[in-house]
C-alpha cells in the first residue's frame, strides 16, 4: 500500500507527516538490507577497510566502486592471483601485489572526488576499482 494512501486512512491521533517520515526510514533502510554493507556510505571520520581480491585482471563487480567519505582512515586489502603493480592515482600510492604476498594501502582520504586504481601486469592494463571520496 502507497504510503500517501495510508497516512489518508489513519486515525486523527497519528499526523500523515509521522507516517511518511517513518515511511521514508524504512525506504532507506531496505535498500540497506538490499545493496548490504558493500555500498554502505561511510561515517565521517570512520575506520574503513575493503578486501578486494583480483582475479584474471578483475575484481567482483560489486567491488568496483569503493565508497567512503571525506576524512575517513581507508584501508584497502589487496590479493592477485598474478602479479601486478597498483597505482591509487589522486592519491599517489602504489603496491605491488603477488600471489602469496598481499599488499595493503591505507590513506586518509582527504581529497573528495572519483579516483582510479590502475593495474599494470604481464600483458595488460586498466583500472580495476574507482575509489569514491564524497565530501562531508
């Protein structure tokens, strides 16, 4: 049931205005439940770390994009199957990763804006993750 219809069918006691704030917490909180705490927003200031995991160049797709926000203590964990070289660009970081010899780089991320991870390995080139900085 539409919530609008709802809040026309409530007892006088209950104001439409509380039903659709609630309406709209639950919103929120099902598409929570649905993209689950791979995409959740970061909290200012907050300690965020991501297992991202290459294989045959990639990472899941659900991984692509890191989300965090302005002022947060990234960390983001790497592991290859082949060795590569990772560049985090905007950022200026760099890792070599191996097979058997994870690589971790760990920022604060004071730069809002969409920065590239590039991957450079026996036979190709590309980015793997954009690494997404919203501002406070």
């Amino acid at each position: 049931m539409n919530a609008r219809i709802a809040a026309n069918r409530l007892p006088a006691t209950v104001s439409r205005r509380a039903v659709l704030r609630h309406a709209g917490a639950l919103a929120l909180a099902a598409a929570g439940w649905l993209f689950g705490p791979r995409l959740a927003w970061a909290q200012t200031g907050g300690n965020r770390s991501f297992a991202l995991d290459i294989r045959d160049g990639k990472v899941p797709a659900d991984l692509r994009t890191v989300r965090v926000t302005e002022g947060d203590r990234v960390e983001l964990r790497w592991t290859a199957d082949e060795a590569v070289e990772l560049h985090l660009h905007g950022y200026d970081i760099e890792r070599h990763v191996t097979p058997g010899a994870p690589g971790t780089m760990t920022f604060e991320a004071h730069a809002a804006g969409r920065f590239p991870v590039a991957i450079h390995y026996t036979g190709g080139h590309g980015n793997v993750v954009y690494l997404e900085v919203h501002p406070r």
